[in-house]
C-alpha cells in the first residue's frame, strides 16, 4: 500500500469537478483518504456519470492535463492533487449524450386541468378565495373598470402620429412617434404603440403575430398612456462620432 499513501500533510483538498456530459462545474472537497471508486461513486450525483463506467482525469486550474488517475484502489492524495485543481470525469457510456442533464424541454411536466386544480383546497387560489383576495375580492371588477375608464380618458389626448417621451419606472426617457393608441389582444387595458428613434424597443410594432404598427426589429415597444407625453420633442441627435 505504499503506493497509494497520501502525498501531503494535508488532509482535504478543495477541487473543481467537471465531466464529458454536462457544461457546468462545480467545486467539492474531498478527503484525500478515499478510494478513486469511492471519490467516483460520490460523482455520480455531482455529473450524472456512472462509476462503472468512468475515468477520472486531473488537471491544473488552468485545466491542463497532468495525469490518469486510472488506479480504482488507490487513495485520492496518491495523486499529485491540490487545491483549485479540476478533477474531469469521462463517462464512456456510448448511451450518455452530451448535455442530456440541462435540457429541460425533455422533463416531464406536471399539469392538471383548470376545473380540478379549481376545486383544490390547498392551493393559492383557494387561499385567495377564502379571504376573498385579488380578483376574488367583492370590488374587484369595479377596479378594474375604473382603472380602464381612467387610462381610457388619458389615451384621448395622445393622437397616432405625435411626437412623444416615454418614462416607464422613473428610467431615463426615450423618445419616439406614437403608432398606435387602444385595446390590444396581449392584455387588458388601453396602449400605446411607439416607435422609438432609437433601437430600445422590444417588438417591431407586433406581438403573438397581431401586427399594430410597422416599425424596424427593437424599435417598437407598446406602454401604458400614463407613461407617455406628448408634445414638442424633437428627435434626439448622436454627436457620439465627434468625441473620441
């Protein structure tokens, strides 16, 4: 056994843990007291690789290569491994595919159908019942017919065609053309349609393939009336070519 004896003093190390199948790295430590096949078995929920059928490689924290740790019974501090150091795990299953842990479209979802989540005792919603919140609250639809009535009565002075200055959340104000003033499909409310002189939009005047307005790729965004200001403001000039 004095082959596998522990090269240092040191009793732990910290290491990185990388593998073939996966993208992501995470950092462990170890005592340097174990097996290779036991430092395996603890891998096998860290990468999803399997310890029959992986080879464990160890690498610098600049990740070169330094050596094989090929030797199942030998003890982790055998090796030439310190702190910061990777240890890559190559799973040589042919079956594994790479990334097949990230990729969530491939998870089976949960789902259960609105009429019987509805009847649920325990839920949010049933919470929100009982103590008659939210939209379950008695005045609930009477907000919301005030909050249209008011933004209703603010999308009457923003005529298609203004020049206009948008502050949402307090945010530096950006300047456009108003391309459209009303309800639309994507939310309850009134809107209005601007498109930005500069590309700090999100759409281009269109949303779920309902077109509202043309406009250019991130220059079309769509906001609620009380953030908009009409008026005289002229399109803002880039003077950024003159400074270097």
């Amino acid at each position: 056994m004095a082959e596998y004896q522990v090269q240092s003093k040191q009793d732990q190390v910290n290491v990185r843990i990388s593998s073939n199948i996966n993208s992501f790295a995470s950092e462990r430590r170890y005592q340097k007291g174990i097996t290779i096949l036991e430092l395996k078995a603890k891998l096998e929920l860290i990468t999803g690789t399997s310890a029959s059928t992986t080879k464990l490689e160890l690498h610098n924290k600049d990740d070169k290569f330094i050596c094989k740790m090929d030797n199942d019974q030998a003890l982790l501090g055998s090796y030439p491994v310190e702190n910061d150091m990777i240890i890559h795990a190559i799973d040589n299953d042919p079956s594994r595919k790479v990334g097949e842990f990230e990729d969530v479209s491939k998870v089976e979802k949960y789902e259960i159908a609105e009429d019987a989540y509805d009847k649920m005792p325990d839920t949010v919603r049933a919470f929100k019942k009982r103590n008659k919140m939210g939209r379950f609250s008695e005045d609930y639809e009477k907000k919301l017919q005030e909050k249209e009535e008011l933004e209703r009565k603010e999308s009457e002075r923003i005529q298609v065609g203004s020049r206009c200055e948008v502050t949402i959340d307090n945010n530096l104000k950006r300047r456009g053309i108003v391309k459209f003033v009303g309800k639309a499909h994507f939310k309850p409310g009134y809107w209005v349609g601007v498109h930005y002189d500069e590309p700090y939009g999100k759409n281009d005047g269109s949303i779920d393939g309902n077109r509202y307005f043309e406009c250019p790729p991130k220059y079309g965004s769509f906001v609620k009336p009380n953030c908009v200001q009409t008026g005289d403001f002229p399109e803002e000039m880039d003077f950024s070519d003159d400074e270097i």
